[in-house]
C-alpha cells in the first residue's frame, strides 16, 4: 500500500446513511443456508455435469443478488422509522417483536411482490424452441425455473429476512448501543 500514490482526485464526501450499528445486521449465515439446502433442491435435478466453475459463478451472483435484495431492509427500516418513530420507539423500547413486526409487514404489498416475480419467471423464463411444447409446459411454454418457485422464493425466503433486516435496523435507530447481530426469535428483540 505505500507504493500507491496520492490519488489526483479530492474524496467524495460519504455521507453517513445508517447508524454506525447496523452494520453488524448481516442474515448471510441464513441466506447461505436457504439457497443450499432449500432453494437449490427445488430448481436443480440430481447429477453431476462436471461444470464446476460455471455452477460456482452462477451460484455467487445468485448468493449476492439475494443478500444485496434483503439487505436493502436496512434503507426500508429507516424510511419506516423516520416516518413514524412515534409508532416504532416504543415497541423498540419495550422489546415487543410480534408487534414490531406486525407494523413492517404490509400484505397487499407482498402479494404484489409474489405475482409481480412469479410473472416476471413466466415473461423472462421461457425457454425458447421450435419444438412442440413438452410435459414440463403450460399453454405459455416451459420454464428455465418454475415460476411458482420463484414466488415460494419470495414468500417464505426473501420478505421474511428483509423483515428480519428491518427489525434490527429500527432497533439500531433506536438505540446504537446494543448488539444487533442477534436477529432471531429465540433472541431478545
Ligand atoms: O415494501 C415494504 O414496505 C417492505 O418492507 C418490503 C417487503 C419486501 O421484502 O418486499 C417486506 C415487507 C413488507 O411486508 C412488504 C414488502
């Protein structure tokens, strides 16, 4: 590093968005495990290809994707809390997670989210022949992954953790003082 010369350029100025606390909010360990051990039995079929590398790039793009969409809850959380911290500082202070997640959680909005990604499969997934259509089709053709899954990937993985994320980024607007790498049910809120 003491080879490098000054940069030319003068620093942009960062400024500082999130609590210096929820940098500590990471849910990697649970997606890491969700991708592995239940979301890739439900899109791969047993075997082996050989194509390691290929699987291994494909499967850091997907792991990043997915932990740049739910860690995107730390900017929601916030959005959330200035709004309304009257309604969250409260139930921060009181530790009540049941209904700190209640007031996170907006229904209609995520069966937006699970049509809207199912849709998007369905659109954006086709494989693509000149071949009468096979048994893995509808009347729209066949798919390089079942939408359906795409929209259990939603439901019962991805608005999940983001919540998770937006639980422990409301406490860290709260209250910078704690730890907030504990982001489970079985752990205070
Ligand atoms: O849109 C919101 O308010 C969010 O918090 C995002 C999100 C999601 O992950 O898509 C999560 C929780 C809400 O219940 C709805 C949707």
């Amino acid at each position: 590093m003491t080879y490098l010369r000054h940069c030319y350029l003068p620093t942009t100025f960062q400024r500082q968005v999130f609590y210096p606390a929820s940098a500590y909010v990471s849910v990697n360990k649970d997606i890491w495990d969700f991708y592995f051990n239940d979301l890739l039995p439900l899109i791969t079929s047993k075997g082996d290809d050989g194509n390691y590398a290929a699987t291994v790039a494909a499967d850091l793009v997907c792991l990043q994707a997915l932990s740049r969409r739910i860690h995107y809850g730390k900017h929601v959380a916030e959005v959330k809390f200035r709004e309304a911290p009257q309604e969250y500082s409260p139930l921060i202070r009181v530790k009540d997670r049941g209904s700190l997640m209640k007031l996170l959680t907006f229904e209609k909005v995520e069966e937006m989210v699970k049509r809207r990604v199912e849709k998007k499969a369905r659109v954006f997934g086709q494989n693509v022949t000149l071949e009468e259509k096979g048994s893995n089709c509808d009347e729209h053709g066949s798919y390089k992954v079942d939408p359906a899954v795409v929209s259990r990937l939603y439901a019962e993985w991805v608005m999940p953790l983001t919540k998770l994320v937006e639980a422990a980024g409301t406490r860290c607007s709260q209250d910078t003082g704690g730890n907030y790498n504990t982001l489970h049910d079985n752990t205070s809120a």
